[in-house]
C-alpha cells in the first residue's frame, strides 16, 4: 500500500511538472548563473542533511552486524559454543555465500518496492537475526543463523548505490558514497568501543558477555530501520523537503540541462519510473568489461577490508601490546579512527578532480605497502602501525571503485545488474578473508598478509586496464565509431563519457 502511495504521489509530481514547465524554467534560468549556482547548493544541502545521515547509519549497522562476531571471538564465542576454528571459519563463510546470492535479486525487485520500503524493511530483518545470534547454543544453530543473516544484508549496498545514482549527479557521488561509506570504518572505531562496554554487561540474566554484544547491536539495528523508513524519500519527486521547484531543478540538473557543461545527460528519472524489464539490458550489465575488471579489483579490496574487520582484534591481541583483551578492543579503535578523515578527503577530490580509478593507482600502493611491511616485520609496534596504513589504503579506495561501474552505465536495469554483479564478485572476498587468518599462523599471520598483498597488487593492475579501457572507449566514440547509437539515451550513446 505505501508503495503504491509513493508511486502515486510521484506520478502526480511528474504530472505538475510536465516537460514543457521544465523546458520554459529552464530557457528562463539556464544563463543565470548566479541563480544556478544558488539553488544547486540548496538542493544538495537538503539532500545531503537528509539522507546521507540516514544512509549511513544502516551502513554502519551493517558493517556493525557483520563484523561483531570478531569482537565476540576473543571474548569466549567460540569457547561458549564449543566451536573449532574450522566451525567458527565455516560459520562466516555461509555468511558470504548467502549475501551473495540475495544481490543481485535484491536490486531487481527494489523499483517495484521502492527504496523507502526495500532498504528499511532488509534492516529490521537482519536486526531481529542478529539479536537472535545472541542466543545460539551450538555450531548447528551459529551456522544457521549466519546463513540467514546473509540474505537479510546483501541488498543493501547495491541498493543504495542504486538509490544514490537517482539523486545525485555522477560527479557528486563518490563524495555521497565515501560519506556514508566511512560509516563502515567507523564501525570497527565504534564496534570496538560498543564491544567494550556492552561486553561489562555479561554475565546478567544467563548470557555470557559476547551475547549481550550481537542482542543489543541488533536492537539497535531494528530501531535504525524503523528510522530510515521515516526519513528516506523514495526519489527526487517524492521528497517533502523539497520545494516544487527545487524538484524540477534537481531533475534538470540530472539530465544535464543545467550546471556542469561538460555532464553529458545522463538519464531521465521519470522515463526510468517508467522503464520496463527487459533481459537484454541485464545481459548488457553481464557482458560489460568494466564491470569485470573494477568488480575483480573489488573483490581484492574487499579480501583485505572483511579480513581486516574479522580478524584485527585477534592480529593485535596476539601483537601482545595490550594486557587483556578488552584492552585490544580500544586498541582496535585507532586504524579506524585514522582512516575515517583520508576516506572522505579521497572522496571529496574524487569528485573534484572526475576521476575514479586514477584516483585509486594512489591509494591502494598505501595498503600495498602496509600490507608488504607487516608480513615481513616482527616488531610489533611497527606491525601496528602498518595496520592504520592499511586501513587508509583499502577504505579510501572503496568510494571510487563503488561508484565508477554506477558512473559508467545509463539505464535502470542495466545499472541495477552492473552494482550488483560487481558488488556479487567482489563480496567473494568475504570467503578468502574467512580462512586466510588460521589461528595456527599466528602470532605473525605470515601467509594470510602476503595473500592479501598478492591480491591487492592484481587489484592495482585491474584498475589501470579500466582505465586504459574508458580511454579507449572516449577515443572511439570521438572518432565515430559508436554514432549508430546516436541518440540511444544510455551509456552507448556518443554524448555519455566514461569517467576514467
């Protein structure tokens, strides 16, 4: 019922704000500049107090839910359930295999929903699974729990990718995206310090201290959800922070009728309400290079990103620099903490400058070097500091990989199937980083450090061959050879340039 509201309310919209009004608003305004400009700066200021806030907490949820198992570890998970390492292991793996498969479906079925409804209802699912986590007895129900803890999340990245490309310009998004997206290293800072203190709880009312962790931060998740289903708009149209003319100005500003010269129109919202499923626009985000190679080199990152947020506590504890280990969860804070600000600078001059994977030949050495010292270095103090270099490279460099593949395709489906096959093959990673840190390797953790430098080296290369490939394409829609999809209104079309 409410999606067909929002629905309704948003053809009604479109209706008042037919083309030929938005036409006339802009011959009437499109040379001033200074009005422009004004209105711009209002729209997104409204957007991004709105939204982005909102965004962000059930990313920081989500990252909060998925990596809490790793605090709940060294304070007697396994030990409670009477887990192995393989169990324990095996346990996050399914967590992975099961958010995988719900991606891509998720994104498909979130036009018909909506993204006010989608979103907010996915979070109070993972929520209500997550508190049930706190309750598990055994390796039997721990497995199972995480398997359907894997459905409720997967759809929520690439729906917000996905919900952010109908709000925001393509220049302006990975600067969105790298906001909300530091709320997932935030997560680590905040998990580490939420573990702290909700750990002090336990033992009360039958539950060891690690279960007080998962039953609170997934209370905390459903009240998250209910939150975001209040606040979050379904589209530009719906939104009731917006004037009707700050709506028709958002829409012109997203088909490139105002603003940056140099935008090429990118798509119309309303035709994409109006889009209807066709499968050869889902083969055409299946068969596309870019998404291949930026979904490769993400899968890389995120190799290194889960095994990070899985495993840093256990890497610090056995760094033997703390005392306790609810010492090493405060201790855990710092890497987060100190790759917070660089995330949303790189985001900022992602956007300033246009670039994506340009962006990411710089930021990913950082890690790449971390990553190169802590595996061949026994001093400890040295080895914790690398763990902040890693940090920076990996976070810093996911805004621009996220957005680049959403950047680069035109059309709702065919968009909708490139975010989440990309985010698909690259939340693979969520396997390797489940077995790359065997308890047996540590205190070093040689081999599961120089496995993730093996793949953050090939992400590196992955990237450049996007780049060279964007190029290509640039070059040959300048010299002719896509003008029979002149006028096509998607990313074939001579007029849309890949963003490199």
């Amino acid at each position: 019922m409410a999606a067909k509201q929002d629905l309704a309310a948003e053809k009604a919209e479109t209706q008042r704000g037919s083309a030929d009004k938005i036409e006339r608003a802009s011959i009437s305004q499109g040379d001033d500049d200074h009005y422009n400009s004004k209105i711009a700066r209002r729209v997104l200021f409204k957007m991004d107090t709105r939204v982005l806030p909102v965004l962000a907490l059930l990313f920081l949820c989500s990252f909060l839910d998925r990596t809490n198992v790793g605090n709940a570890r060294i304070l007697g998970l396994e030990y409670d359930l009477g887990l192995s390492n393989q169990q324990y292991n095996q346990g996050l793996a399914v967590f992975y295999a099961t958010y995988i498969a719900s991606e891509l479906p998720s994104n498909l079925v979130l036009k018909k929903i909506t993204p006010r409804i989608w979103l907010p209802l996915l979070t109070v699912i993972w929520g209500i699974i997550t508190m049930c986590l706190g309750f598990v007895r055994s390796f039997g129900s721990f497995f199972a729990v995480r398997a359907i803890l894997g459905i409720a999340e997967g759809g929520l990245l690439p729906g917000m990718v996905l919900y952010l490309s109908g709000l925001y310009t393509r220049q302006e998004m990975a600067l969105r995206i790298g906001i909300f997206y530091t709320a997932a290293s935030l997560s680590g800072a905040f998990g580490g310090l939420l573990a702290r203190g909700l750990s002090a709880i336990g033992p009360r009312g039958g539950l060891e201290g690690w279960r007080w962790i998962l039953v609170i931060e997934g209370l905390i998740t459903v009240l998250a959800g209910i939150i975001a289903y209040l606040l979050l708009p379904t589209s530009i149209l719906t939104a009731p922070y917006l004037s009707q003319e700050e709506k028709e100005f958002a829409i012109q500003r997203l088909q490139g009728h105002v603003g940056d010269s140099e935008s090429p129109e990118r798509f119309n919202p309303s035709l994409e309400r109006e889009e209807k499923f066709k499968w050869s626009e889902v083969g055409r985000g299946i068969l596309n290079v870019q998404v291949w190679l930026t979904a490769t080199a993400y899968f890389a990152i995120l190799s290194g990103l889960y095994s990070f947020g899985l495993f840093l506590p256990t890497i610090i504890n056995d760094m033997h620099i703390t005392s306790n280990p609810n010492e090493t969860q405060l201790w855990s804070v710092i890497p987060y903490a100190v790759a917070t600000p660089v995330t949303v600078f790189v985001a900022f001059l992602s956007d300033r400058l246009k670039r994506r994977g340009t962006i990411m030949l710089f930021t990913l050495p950082v890690a790449i070097i971390g990553y190169a010292v802590i595996a061949n270095v026994a001093s400890a103090p040295v080895r914790f500091g690398m763990t902040c270099l890693m940090a920076i490279g990996m976070y810093s460099s996911v805004p621009c990989v996220l957005v680049w593949n959403s950047n680069n395709s035109a059309g709702h489906y065919k968009r909708a199937t490139t975010s989440a096959l990309q985010l698909a093959v690259a939340n693979c990673g969520g396997f390797v980083a489940t077995f790359v840190y065997p308890s047996v390797d540590g205190p070093l953790y040689h081999k599961g450090h120089t496995i993730i430098l093996g793949l953050l080296v090939y992400s590196w290369f992955a990237i450049l061959a996007n780049v060279l490939w964007c190029t290509k394409i640039n070059r040959d829609k300048a010299s002719g050879k896509y003008d029979r999809y002149r006028g096509s209104g998607d990313d074939r079309d001579p007029a849309f340039k890949m963003i490199l």
